[in-house]
C-alpha cells in the first residue's frame, strides 16, 4: 500500500520484464506438446498451407466472378453514358426516366454473397464511380430506415429522421454536423460533390475515376437479400427515387437467392414498370465447388489429402445444409487444422524437396511413431527377414527408407490425379452415370476401395464397349490432352500408347480394306454351298456357317475398342488404387471424420438435454456429482425443473410441477424435512419456478394449451 495524507488512486505499470507476453496461435497450437520443435514446425506447415487454400480460392473466385462483374460494370457504364447524354430522342428520354436496375440471380447460397457484393462493390469504387452504398433487410425495417443508412453512408455524416431528438438534446450536440433525411438534401450533396470535382478540388480518391464518369458518376444502391426486404418499404422508395431520376443518376442492384420472378411478386406494376431491369445469372454453386475441388484437391501440388469419410462429410453438408463454397473452404481447413496438430508425423506433409529434408531430421520419437504406422508395419512384413530387423533396429535405415517411401507417395499422387480425370471422361456421359457425374464421386469411390471392384465399374465398362466411333475417338482425345505434361514416366508411356491408338482409329482405309476381306471370306463360305457335293460335305458346311454366326466375327473397329478399353483398364488398376495400400499414407491424409462431423454438424438439442439431465458436465462443479439418471439438488433451477418434467405426461400441472420443485429446492436449502416450512411456496420460490419454465418453453420443450389454463404441454420426450 502506498500512504498518503489525501485520498487517492495509484497506479503503478508493471516493467517490461515482469509484463505478461499475450499468447499467439503458435503457442495454443503447441500447448501441451511432447516436442516443442516439432510442433513448431508442423505449425509453420499448416499455416503455409492454409495460406496457399486461401490465396488459391479467393484466386478462383475472382475468375469465376470476373464475367459475371465484368457484364455488370458494362450495363452501369452503358446508364451512365445514356443519362449524360441526354439526348432528345422520344423513346431514350422514356428510357431514362426508367431507374437502371441490374437483377442479379446469386443462388441459395446464402453465406457466399457478401464476397460476390464485395468485389462488386471494390471493382464499382475503382473503375465506375464512389458512390456505393450496400443495404440489408434487417437495417431497413421502415422507409426512414432505410434512407437513413443510404443517406449516411453516401455522405458520409449523421442524419436525422425526423423529430428524433428533443430541443434540449438538439442543442448538446451542436458540435456534431446533421442533415436532414430526404433525397433534396442528398441532390443538394451530390451537385456540390460533383462540381467539386469538375473544378479539380475532389479528393484523390474520386479524381481516380475516368474521365468520362467524373462529370456525372451513378449512385449505385446494393440490395444484398431482395427477398428479405418489407415489400411496402421497398415499393415507397422506388417511388420517390424515381421523381428524382431526371437530378440523381440512380442505379439499383437487386440480390436474388432464388428467382427472378421475386421481383413482380415484391413489386406491383405500377412501381416494377418505374424500373430498366436487366437479368445476371451467376455460375452456380455446385459448378463453384467443382472448380474448387478441382483446384484445391485433386491436384499433386497441394500435399494435404482429405480421405473418402471426410470429404463426404464435407460435400453432405454442402449439398444438405447451405450450398455455402465458402463453408465448404473452412471445414477444409479445419481438417487441414486438426491433421496438424493431431498427427505429429504431418511434419512430413509438404512438398517433397522439403519433406525429404525433414525426413533426415526426425528424432528417435518420431521413427517410432513412424514405424508404429499401419502402412508402414504393412509394409515391413512385405519385405525379408534382414530388411525387417533393420527397419525395426536402425534409425538411419529407416530413414532412409522414409525417403524412398515419401517419393512413391508424391509419384502415385502425380499418377493418380491423370488417370482419374481420364476414367471421368469416359463415364461422365454414360447414362444413368454409373460411376458418377461429377468427378468429386468418382474420387470418393477411389478413395475408399478398389474401383474395378465395383458393380458400377464393370456396368461402366459394358456400356463403354457400346460407344460410337466418333464419341470414343473424341472421348480418347480429352484423355490425351490430359496425360499431355506427362510429369512422370508412366504418364509419357501412357500418352505414347494413347496416341498409337488414335493413330489406329485414324486409318479408315485399312479397317474398310480389313471389312471387305472379311465380307468376302463369308462370301466364298456361301458360294461353296453351290458346288455340287455328297450329303455329308453338305451337313458339315451348313454345321460351320452356323457356328460363324453364332460366334461373330468382330469387326475392325470393335477390335480396336476394346484394345483402347483393355488399356484404360490397365492403367485403372495400375494407378487408381485407394491411399491405403500407400505407405506412409498417413503423413497426407486426414482421416478422423467423426471429429469433423462434430464441430462442423452441430447437434443442439442433445448438447442442450445433456446440459439439462447432468450439468456437471459443463459446470465441473463437484457438488453437482450425481448418480445416473438424477440431478442434484444444488443444480442450477432449470435442470431441477427439466428433470421434474420428465416424470411427467402429456399434459403437466403447473402447480403440482411448482409444489415438486419448492420441495427439491428446500431440501437443496438444509431443512429440516419435518418442519412446517419445509417445502412451502413463497415468493422469491415462486419467481425462481417461472423464470426456469419460461426458458423450458423458450428453449422448445414445453409449450402453453387452451385444454386446461394451469397446464402446459409436452413437446418432447426422453431425455440424456
């Protein structure tokens, strides 16, 4: 304490040796870890990684986006030029009192618009004009809401909706500069802003704009959710931005999740006829993540590997819950998350030149770990009696064997990904899609056994065996095109057999040389029945025509289709193989989905009933220890009542329920069960026993009824 002959406060800093440092998320990801080092490094891996996805998606997205943007920029920049115009042409001036409106269909993917309406938005401030403001339905419940936040965030000042604040109020923030909410006063701003800029004095933001959008830049109004907004809202102001068209360039962008039909729905005629629609129609969302499992998964660069359970945990949440790509990107990475910091031997998941450097410096722990691998114990007991003793005895020979390991696993994945795209070209147009039509289900049925193994595999085939000409040559050219970089040996001998094939389709004199020869071996067949014979030479001649039309001969053409369909096959099972039969698999691939599923597929009500029936649980609190299927008295009051509930029917008495409750709660207290307040309802009892039913009712369980007024009813039944 410091003594003073005044009261006071003193405050005394801490030196910078004694100051606490604040935790980072290396030091959560390494918490608790054996080997410090270690850890460290796999956390620098997983964040390199991580950082690749991320800079790889948001890449892809812009592409995606980039014609879908690029098609809106032009329909604003073609308004703008026709509103400076002006011209005096009867049907342009009706056109221009019609308020530009670009209708812009993004899909139920919900979570994945604030991106697209981002990039809109940066690409409209860069290139168009500066004037864009974006609203949502839950900022604009009234019409003075709603021009409220237009009006601030264009101006970039307070304003004031009416008599909003008192006189008195009024006058303590006279300091605080406020315009009044209606578009007059944003007429007034607009026409000073841009005579601003026409003089050269604008800021060097909006002096960045071209040329020809300085004189008069669009006001672009972003309706991120159409459907969510109050349609009487959204009609009244239309209606009054369109008395102001001929002063104010304004443009509407309208956000559709589902139809364009939402607009006449919303908007009567009278106020969709004030509007110059023009419909967008972004790539679908099942079109988005194809291109990001294209981009981020099957490909050898990135060395992280999702296995079949977790990938169609991902893809059953995509296609059940949101269609979100974006959620679908962050469930990546938390796999690619916990991989890291659940498997020690991730260390090794980088690229190869690093991965083998690692290799070298792993420590005794880590060549345990590594020979206490499934894959690897596989592969130990596939090798002869010495070579086990070493990889069991010697560090340094294990090792070394973890170099050659790691370098066929980066080889079969270089394989792998070719020769999948290739089997997908072939059975992606197959009916009824044996295989799958899009290649993310192809890639699971590799992942989790032996392709060839299938029924839907040999269907597959049959059907192949089936294919014109033209349809297997074009077929067998995509192939080619994708064995092209031919990264490996294998790939360039595959090519090299493909293209002799193609070759052979590419003859057609020879197959109709071939085709004529065979028609006339069958010809001379006929004609030998014309000479004259004995009835035994007859029998055997009419014996062998019938066994050549039972057995027919194959044509040229089919010959060569099943060589080209024997050769797919072959490189099916030389290369398709699932991960399992890889050693060290392990190192790349992920494969605890169950975890996955619960962090990323909540369960809500069963967290809430555990909460509920054994609140130890979560409150870890040891006088709330309890045998199965009791509550402790001490628990807190709703789990009481929740447990009170369960004894009951259909129908539950609420003063019964309330005498039951007084009563657990006064033996929780320590009375005395024979005294003659022991169990009495009193007031604060009572508060206590309506404040834990109305978040039983609030949380779903129970519900008022019009059967009897001092009952509730059950909605629920059983409990954890």
């Amino acid at each position: 304490m410091t003594s003073s002959v005044s009261k006071g406060c003193f405050v005394f800093k801490p030196s910078a040796k004694k100051r606490r440092r604040t935790p980072t998320v290396e030091d959560y990801f390494t918490h608790g870890s054996e080997d410090t080092e270690n850890s460290k490094l796999r956390f620098r891996n997983c964040q390199t990684l991580w950082e690749k996805m991320k800079a790889d998606t948001e890449l892809l997205q812009d592409e995606l986006n980039r014609k879908i943007l690029d098609s809106l920029l032009a329909f604003i920049r073609k308004s703008v030029s026709t509103f400076q115009r002006g011209t005096d042409d009867w049907a342009s001036r009706m056109r221009a009192h019609e308020i530009p409106t670009a209708a812009l269909v993004l899909g139920v993917n919900v979570p994945d618009h604030d991106m697209t309406f981002q990039c809109l938005s940066d690409q409209l401030q860069q290139s168009v004009t500066p004037f864009v403001v974006s609203v949502q339905a839950t900022e604009c419940a009234a019409l003075n809401n709603m021009m409220q936040r237009v009006l601030e965030r264009l101006m970039g000042t307070s304003v004031s909706v009416g008599n909003e604040e008192e006189p008195e109020q009024r006058s303590t923030n006279v300091n605080q500069k406020r315009v009044h909410c209606s578009l007059i006063t944003l007429c007034n701003w607009y026409k000073t802003v841009t005579k601003k800029a026409a003089s050269g004095t604008a800021s060097k933001k909006r002096t960045s704009v071209g040329k020809d959008m300085q004189q008069h830049p669009p006001i672009v109004v972003i309706f991120k959710d159409l459907e969510a907004f109050n349609s009487r809202v959204l009609q009244d102001f239309i209606l009054i931005c369109s008395r102001y068209v001929e002063q104010l360039p304004l443009m509407f962008v309208f956000g559709i999740a589902t139809s364009p039909s939402t607009i006449q729905h919303m908007l009567p005629h009278s106020v969709s006829s004030l509007l110059g629609i023009e419909l967008f129609q972004s790539l679908s969302c099942t079109q988005h993540l194809a291109s990001v499992i294209d981009k981020v998964i099957l490909n050898s660069q990135f060395p992280f590997k999702p296995s079949g359970k977790v990938l169609q945990v991902l893809v059953s949440i995509f296609l059940y819950h949101d269609f979100s790509v974006r959620n679908f990107i962050k469930g990546l990475q938390l796999a690619l998350l916990e991989h890291f910091h659940s498997q020690p031997l991730s260390v090794l998941c980088c690229k190869k030149e690093a991965a083998l450097v690692h290799a070298t410096e792993l420590s005794h722990r880590d060549v345990e770990r590594l020979q206490q691998l499934p894959s690897f114990m596989r592969y130990v007991e596939e090798q002869g009696p010495q070579e086990q003793v070493e990889l069991l005895t010697s560090d340094d020979h294990v090792k070394e064997v973890c170099q050659k390991l790691l370098k066929d696993l980066h080889k079969y994945h270089k394989n792998y990904y070719p020769i999948l795209r290739c089997l997908h070209i072939l059975t992606s147009s197959l009916p009824k899609y044996p295989l799958g039509k899009q290649i993310r289900e192809l890639h699971i049925s590799c992942l989790e056994k032996n392709v060839w193994e299938n029924e839907e595999y040999a269907s597959a085939m049959q059907l192949l065996r089936m294919m014109a000409k033209d349809e297997l040559t074009s077929a067998l050219q995509m192939c080619a095109e994708i064995l092209k970089p031919g990264k490996t040996t294998k790939m360039r001998a595959a090519l090299l057999q493909l293209d002799n094939l193609l070759a052979k389709f590419d003859q057609p004199d020879d197959l109709a040389a071939a085709e004529n020869a065979a028609g006339e071996d069958l010809t001379s067949r006929g004609k030998g029945l014309q000479k004259k014979t004995d009835l035994f030479q007859l029998q055997k001649t009419l014996l062998e025509m019938k066994k050549s039309r039972r057995t027919k001969k194959m044509s040229p053409f089919e010959i060569l289709r099943d060589q080209a369909l024997e050769f797919i096959d072959s490189l099916v099972r030389s290369h398709l193989a699932p991960p399992e039969s890889q050693p060290l698999y392990e190192v790349c691939y992920y494969s605890s989905s169950a975890v996955l599923r619960r962090h990323l597929n909540a369960t809500p009500r069963t967290s809430i009933q555990t909460a509920l029936s054994n609140p130890y649980h979560y409150l870890k609190n040891e006088n709330l220890l309890a045998e199965d299927g009791t509550v402790s008295n001490a628990a807190p009051d709703i789990c009481i009542v929740y447990k009170l509930h369960l004894e009951c029917g259909r129908l539950i008495n609420l003063y019964d329920w309330l005498e039951a409750y007084a009563t657990v709660v006064s033996a929780a207290e320590g009375m005395d069960p024979d005294s003659a307040d022991f169990g009495k309802v009193d007031e604060l009892k009572h508060a206590r026993f309506i404040q834990a039913v109305s978040e039983l009712e609030f949380l779903g369980f129970i519900k008022s009824t019009k059967q009897k007024t001092d009952h509730v009813s059950r909605l629920t039944w059983g409990g954890c």
